[in-house]
C-alpha cells in the first residue's frame, strides 16, 4: 500500500437527480445507475487496500422529498442489499449501517439486519452505510445517553470529555474519516459526520455520482497524498526547522 493511503474515506454520493434529468429519465434511474458506482467505489476501496469505507445512502433530512421518491429509494437500497449479499460474503466484505432504524420500511431493517449478518466475519473491508443518519440527531442522542450515565451516576458531568462522547456516537469505535470525497459538485456537508470530519481532509468532485469511477477514486486518494495533516500542530518539516 503506497504511504499516505487513507485507512477510512467516506463519500457524499451527490447528483444522481442531476444525472437522470440530463438524460430526460425520471429521477429514480439516477438513483439506479447510483448503485452501480457504490460497486466501483467498493471495488476500488479494496483495491487501494483501503480498510474502511462510509457511504451516506439517506440523510435524516431526504424524509423532505416526495413519498415515491423515498419509496424508490428505499426499494433500491433492500435489492441492493440482497443481490450484492453473496458478492460481499465472497469478497471478505463486511457491510454495516448506522442512522436511525425505527422509520426504516420493515423489509428495508430485514434485509439489513441479514446483510450485517452475513457478512460479518469480512475482513478485508468495512463498508459503512449512513441510513437515515444526520449528524445533528447522533449529537442529541449522544447527550441523551451521557445525561442518562449522569443521572444514573455512572459518569459525573465534569468527567465528560471527547472520549466519552466518542462511545456513545453511532461511530463507536470506527476511526474517523481521513479522507471525504462529495460528488455534483456541491461543497457542502450536508448533516453528515460533523464530529468525526473535524480534522477530515475534503475532496470536491464535479461528476454525478453515477458516473463516478476508479479513475476518480484514484484523483481523490493522488489528491489526498498531496495534503500535509496536522492536526493543530506543525509540520515535521516545520518542526525540525524550528
Ligand atoms: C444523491 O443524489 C442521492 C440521495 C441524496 C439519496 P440526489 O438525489 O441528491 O441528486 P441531486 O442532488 O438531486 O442531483
Ligand atoms: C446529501 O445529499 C445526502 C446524501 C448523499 C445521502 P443531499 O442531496 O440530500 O444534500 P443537499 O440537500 O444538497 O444538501
Ligand atoms: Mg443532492
């Protein structure tokens, strides 16, 4: 594995509307071929060695669109998950989701819940779906549970810090997020992992993401090589000059 590959890249997979209306097709068939470039990306994730990837499949705030629209969106993503079961198995391909699961659609839970099941003992990729996930909600939620901890005396208040807070995020233990890839264009988080994309390096993308490729995955890993992490510190160049 070449030095300075990321170990977890998450992608905003952005533009599938933009897609279909381009080519005059209802919005859905964008959201169809969407399935084909999370594919290749998880494709190419193990190709680079890469050992974690994190894809945002529903926001908390996409409940705003149209009924059918969520509907589609939520059929593809349950054949998704059945058809591409017995590839994940093979490939040594863990898949799990976070976000909310009591307003998923009953079969959409099952197929999930069997799909985590299944391929549980992958060990060559994590692929992390973000389903009906919005950064916000896992903030509340973790505050929830620490005041709780609190109530209970677990934990007292001035014991909570960053480490605390981690445990009881939807993220667990998973590091976070050295690399964010966004597609369409827009340069935007969107709710999505506003904790652990703190020290996130941030690449924009101006594909739709249905036609997004290896080849854009390997700009945005040569993009990522070129960035210096610091983390609030200095370079080692910089500390070595004094
Ligand atoms: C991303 O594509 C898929 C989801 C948000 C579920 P969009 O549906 O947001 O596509 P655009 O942004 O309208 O082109
Ligand atoms: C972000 O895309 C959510 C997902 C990719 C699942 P959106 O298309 O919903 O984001 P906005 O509305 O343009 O910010
Ligand atoms: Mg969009």
């Amino acid at each position: 594995m070449p030095v300075n590959t990321p170990q977890h890249v998450a992608i905003i997979m952005d533009g599938n509307g933009r897609w279909a209306r381009q080519r005059g097709m209802p919005r859905w068939r964008g959201h169809e071929a969407g399935a084909g470039a999370v594919r290749r990306a998880t494709e190419a994730a193990c190709r680079h060695g890469i050992s974690c990837l994190t894809l945002y499949a529903f926001s908390s705030e996409n409940w705003k669109r149209p009924a059918k629209e969520i509907h589609i969106l939520f059929s593809l993503l349950r054949r998704y998950l059945v058809t591409e079961r017995q590839a994940l198995v093979d490939n040594g391909i863990r898949l799990t989701a976070f976000g909310r699961r009591d307003r998923l659609p009953a079969p959409v839970r099952q197929a999930l819940c069997e799909t985590e099941e299944a391929t549980r003992r992958g060990g060559r990729l994590h692929l992390r779906l973000a389903v009906d996930y919005g950064a916000r909600h896992e903030f509340i939620d973790a505050a929830r549970a620490l005041a709780w901890e609190a109530v209970r005396g677990i934990i007292l208040p001035d014991q909570i810090d960053e480490r605390s807070f981690e445990r009881v995020l939807l993220s667990g233990t998973v590091p976070a997020p050295d690399l964010i890839i966004r597609t369409a264009g827009e340069r935007r988080l969107s709710n999505f992992l506003l904790w652990q994309a703190a020290y996130a390096e941030l690449y924009f993308c101006p594909k739709l993401w249905p036609d997004f490729d290896e080849g854009d995955f390997e700009a945005a890993l040569a993009d990522f090589r070129t960035r210096t992490r610091k983390f609030g510190s200095l370079s080692q160049a910089a500390c070595a000059a004094g």
